[in-house]
C-alpha cells in the first residue's frame, strides 16, 4: 500500500472518534442476542465509512473544515489528492471488509444481506444524496421537514444500518424488526439534532472542531430553524419515542438504552 | 436521488466512452462458456468504478483536467463537490448493483467471490493505489519497473477485474484460469502502454482528452521512459504473449482476440 496513502487512512481511522456506531452495532448484537465477534466486520465497515464521509465532507469544496477531532483535517494534514483518494480507499475497505470477515462467511446468506445493506445505506439515496442536499441547502431557509430529510440521509441512514445490520444475523419476529427498526431511525435524529445544539452550546476546544462552523457556512440547524428550546425539546420526544421501542426486548436492551443516553447527553 | 447528483452521475456514465471493461467482461462469458446476461452486473459495475475514478482522477487537485470525452470534465461542467460526491456514489451504486442483480443472486456462493473481487481490486492496493503513486511520480524519473507498478495497479487490476469476475460463474480448469488471468493482466498492460502512445500520436480532437496532458505534468510515460519505437516494440511483444495464452480456450476465444486486437490499434 503507498506508504502516505496509508497514513492517511489510518490518521483518520485511528485518530479518535467516539466510535458511536460501532458500539451501536455491538449494543444491537447483545439486543438480538448473538455474539459480539458476528458483528466485528459490520463494526469496523460501518466505522471506516464514516471515516471517510468526514474526510470528503471536510474537503475545501465541500464543508471546507480545517479542524477535525482536535487535529487538522486530512486534506490539511496531508493535501488534497491524498485526502480523495484515502476517503475513496477506505470505502471500499469497509465492503472488503465485510467481504473477508472470516465469521460473516460462516453465514452466506447474512453476509449477502448485510453487504447489500451498507451499499443501499451510503449511495446516492442515502449517505452521499444527504451531503449533496445538505449543500445545495446553504445559504437557503428550509423548514423542519427538509432538514429532518437532510439528517436521515446524511447522518441517520448510517446510524440505523450499524443497529439494523446485526439483526440480519438473528432472528426477530416482524414486531420486534418493525420496533429495531423505529428505534434505529429515531436515535439517528436525536444524535443529530444533539449534534447542531452542541454548535451552540460548547466552543471550539470541547467539540474538537469549529463550533460556529454551520453558523458560518449559513446552514439551517435544528436550533436555527425552531429555536434552541423548541430544538431541546424536539429531542427529548423523539428519544422518548426510540427508547420505548425497545421495551419489546426486555433486559438484553440495556446496551442499547445507555447509548441512547449518551447521545443524548454528550458533551462533544 | 438529489437532482444534480443523479444528473452529474449520468453525465459521467453516459456520456460516451468506449465501454472496453464491459466488452471484455461480455467476450470473457463468451470464453469462459456463459450466457451474457449473467454478466450484465459485472459488466455495469465495472463501467461504474471506470466512470467514478475519470471523475475523481480529473479533479483539480488530482489530475485537473477540464476536457473528457470531448467535453468538459465533471467539475466543470456541475462543481467540484458534486464532482466529489457523484464519484463517491458510483462507487456504491457499483457494490449495490452487484448485490441486487437478479440473475448473480441465483449462484450466492460466486455473486460473493464477485463482490469480494471488485472490493479488492479498487482499493488502496489497487486501483486507488495505482492513482496514488502515479501522483507521487510526477516531477520525477522512474523506470520501466516502477511505470509498470502503477499502471498495473491503476488501470490493470479493473481491466484485470472485467475479464476474471466472470470467471467465478464458470469452471475452469486450473490451468485455463491461470492462462486467462495471464490473458487479463498483460492487456491491461498493452492497453495502458498504447493509451500513453497516443498521447503523442493523435491530437486533442481525436482523444477528447488533452493530447500534451501527461507530459504538461511531467509524468513518466511508457514513450517518455523508453522512446516511442522501444514503446511500440513493447506492446507488441506483450500483445503477443497475452494472445497466445488464449490458445488453449480454442475458438471461444473470437470475442476477447477481437478486442485485444482494438486495443492495440484504437486511435484513442
């Protein structure tokens, strides 16, 4: 592997991060009631994807961030090309990934399920159609339901596919997939509306990038939109509502349910 | 799909090109002993990584190239973060269509080896990685070995790609698999040695590419690093040695001889 290439990949990869949708992935595991090792590969694709959607999200032509995780952004550490170019190598990893996952083999049929998920998740109509409307957003006002369609896209749809992508491995009755499923689209939301009230609540140092950077790029936020009351208490509903989703589970929930309160009250 | 996005993705895709790694991906069912249609997804796929790296690879801090097939390249004729995003969802819509082909779905076991191969090919120690080094090689003199390193990564292995997926579906014998691959990667080879000639045989109007752009960035070509006449001598000899190893498939071979044959005379 070209020698800074690779540093780039793994300056991002291995630079922090709070692992959230690995440690969804791993939560959903314990809830449908299979090992944490089946899930390994779903782990580590879902979170090399998100590696590289900041890389190429914080690129001068796009967000144009220069401040990621406390350190520069890759395309600052390193250039631009190299910045392209390791977002485009660490999406295809992530299917590697799951290609060659010695424990996701032992099940054909999951892992076909699964790959297939993560390439419906992070398209055009998903992950990377997000990004493309959150642009074409700036500089224009939109109401709640476009910013909501924005977020699912963009944040929510990776979310949800790192909790529902185990659940391929298990077996659910259709009330149970339905309620996984209503939980996993919910808590998407709630981890980004937290996400655009962190921008106004804390500065620069505890986020560990520009806290005024939406603010500055005229982005319409959950705050900016509804107000930052009126945003709080937007969240605290719909996380009400994903947490008595899974009620249906009983205790193997309890993974789950505390990640939940994390992304609720996380700092940064 | 977000309308600019959907319409950059079929400007890229669309918008003519010679379709070689469908071709060949077509004429390798043929000698491998396979219907066409089973071939379809691979066929597409490899199109649509093909159509995703031109646009990557044309951005301006990559390449920078402003003509492509006779028309603006994807940055100019929409903007460099639709440019951006367009090629991250070629590269998904490539795994998707491969998980999703009706006709792949029906052999599981070699759908998988398929999806696994192109995710291998692509990546940091393939395509990407060609790209990789053929940029940490501009501005400096390397040698026939370290010019043959990049292009075998950065155009060899998708061609490569093209003609072996197919393969999955077949049963070969060991030595026709072998005798195929060796097929498989010298023409990558060939295709590669002949597209660097005519840089400097044809004029922009035939290429639809600029003619001068490889020497204007001072990047090592097959010409420059051995002389044309040593260069043709070249391709010539690997053409024949890559033909050769058809023999052994008998008259199924017609379809890849054929275009091995285009490749080595096509005018750009």
């Amino acid at each position: 592997m070209p020698e800074r290439l690779l540093e780039a990949m793994k300056y991002s990869v291995l630079g922090g991060g709070k692992r959230v949708r690995p440690l969804l992935a791993y939560a959903s595991s314990e809830l449908v009631g299979i090992s944490p090792e089946m899930v390994d590969g779903i782990a580590a694709s879902v979170e090399l994807v998100h590696a590289y959607s900041l890389i190429h999200d914080d690129l001068p032509a796009m967000d144009d961030d220069d401040l990621r995780r406390g350190r520069p952004t890759v395309h600052r550490a390193f250039d631009e090309a190299t910045a392209v170019l390791a977002g485009d190598a660490l999406q295809a990893l992530a299917f590697e990934t799951l290609c060659t996952d010695p424990i996701l083999a032992q099940h054909p049929a999951s892992q076909m399920r699964v790959i297939k998920w993560l390439a419906q998740t992070i398209g055009a109509t998903g992950m990377v159609g997000g990004q493309a409307l959150d642009l074409a957003a700036e500089n224009k006002v939109i109401d709640e339901a476009g910013l909501q369609e924005i977020h699912r896209r963009k944040t929510g749809q990776l979310i949800r596919a790192a909790i529902m992508m185990p659940s391929e491995l298990a077996s659910l009755s259709a009330h149970q997939r339905e309620q996984l499923d209503l939980f996993a689209n919910e808590i998407g939301l709630v981890f980004q509306i937290r996400d655009d009230l962190l921008e106004i609540e804390q500065d620069t140092a505890t986020l560990g990038k520009n806290a005024a950077s939406d603010h500055n790029k005229n982005k319409s936020t959950y705050p900016s939109v509804l107000g930052a009351d009126e945003a709080r208490k937007r969240a605290d509903e719909i996380y009400n509502r994903a947490i008595t989703a899974l009620d249906t589970f009983g205790t193997s929930n309890k993974g789950l349910k505390w990640l939940a309160e994390l992304i609720m009250t996380r700092s940064h």
